[in-house]
C-alpha cells in the first residue's frame, strides 16, 4: 500500500526556468493539498484540489503559480519563470476526506540558482 | 486568526526524560488539532490527533493535552529517546480542508 508519492525528489532549476512537480495520492484519497516549506519554516497551505477541481487556492501565489488534478495522472504543481525565493521544499499530502489524515509525501526540493 | 503559535523553537532532553512542546490557537472554529513528526530530508509524518472534545489523548509515548477554555494544547513525550530527535510541528484545521502549521520544534534527545 504506497503512500504518497512524490517527483522529483530534488529539482535544480536556473532562473527563469519552469519546475513542474508531482504527486500521486494514496490509494483511495482523492483530495490533495500542495504545502511549501521554506528552511527553517513550518508548512504553508498553497492549494487544495479534487479531481479536476481546484477548491482552495488561496495560499497560492497569484503570478507563476498553478496547479492541476487531471481526471487521469498526478496532481501537478507548475512554477513558471522561476526565482531565487522559490527555494523550497514542496509537500504534497492527501487525504480521504474531511482533511483530516493528511498523509504527506517525502516532498520536492527545487534549488534555483 | 488563522495562526497556530509553537514554542519553544528547540528542545533538548536527556534520554528517558520528559519532552513538553506548547502550541495556542485563536480560532475557535479549529476542530482538529493533529503533532506532526518530520525528520531531516523526509516529509511530514502524522503522530497523534486530537478533537476538541477531548482533554487528553495518550499513543504509546505520547500524549496530547488540550485545554479548549485556554486555546492551547500541547505534546508530552514520555520516556524520550534519542530516536524522537526529529522536528515536531503542531496543526489545527477549521471548517476549510487545510491545516494551519505551527513553526515547529527541534527536539534533540541526549543519549
């Protein structure tokens, strides 16, 4: 029974470029939440998605910044022209229903240089 | 409102003694309050939860104590071993589906 899955698990990108991470929820979950942790941090709520919808979207930055649960595949979270303070681990977690039980990935590591 | 405030920021113990990490809400709506474990390089790991409903909660080791009247809860973690050094982070969670994070805890056990 996997757990969350997430890819890749580190990421370097240069300035200016995309980053696309992913996520594939538990087996019989089918809400997915995307959090950012920056060092030294807790976790931050950036969106909350179902199956083809967005439901929350309201930590998410509102330039360069989307996401996506396709009917098919992975939850993908997508940084267009990234910078130096997107630096950050990136967690995917999903749960069942109700939000509770987030059961987290073992996250994204995306560096820009 | 929306905040979970977690203190303190590090903890060190001696093995078999008593870890204690603090965290209070504002929101009286939270109805969920759950102690996440991270360790360095790993994803968050569920450890115990508790509902407002309850004063107490014990798993093995660890305890939840929550005090509805103060807005506070806290972890107790009996017993420590210098395996449970690892970042601890408290969460609550409202009528919206996400969790609010607490900004997290280093606890070092000493063996």
């Amino acid at each position: 029974n996997a757990g969350v899955m997430q890819n890749p698990r580190h990421l370097v990108r240069r300035r200016g470029q995309e980053a696309r991470l992913r996520c594939s929820p538990m087996k019989g979950h089918s809400h997915v939440y995307w959090y950012r942790q920056l060092p030294e941090e807790g976790l931050k709520f950036m969106v909350y998605l179902q199956k083809e919808n967005i439901i929350d979207e309201s930590g998410m930055p509102k330039e360069r910044f989307s996401a996506e649960f396709p009917k098919e595949g992975p939850s993908i979270l997508r940084i267009q022209q990234v910078v130096r303070g997107d630096s950050a681990a990136y967690f995917c977690a999903s749960s069942p229903d109700q939000g509770r039980g987030h059961r987290f990935g073992p996250g994204t590591r995306l560096t820009v240089l | 409102q929306q905040q979970v405030k977690q203190s303190p920021q590090s903890l060190i113990v001696q093995k078999g003694g008593i870890s204690i990490i603090n965290c209070a809400y504002e929101n009286t709506a939270f109805d969920y309050f759950p102690w996440y474990q991270q360790f360095p390089g790993k994803g968050p790991a569920l450890l115990i939860a508790i509902r407002p409903d309850v004063s107490e909660k014990k798993e093995g080791r660890f305890t939840i104590s929550f005090n509805k009247s103060a807005k506070q809860f806290s972890l107790h973690i009996m017993d420590s071993q210098p395996g449970d050094s690892a970042t601890y982070f408290c969460a609550a969670k409202g009528s919206a589906r996400q969790l609010t994070f607490g900004s997290g805890t280093q606890l070092t056990v000493l063996p």
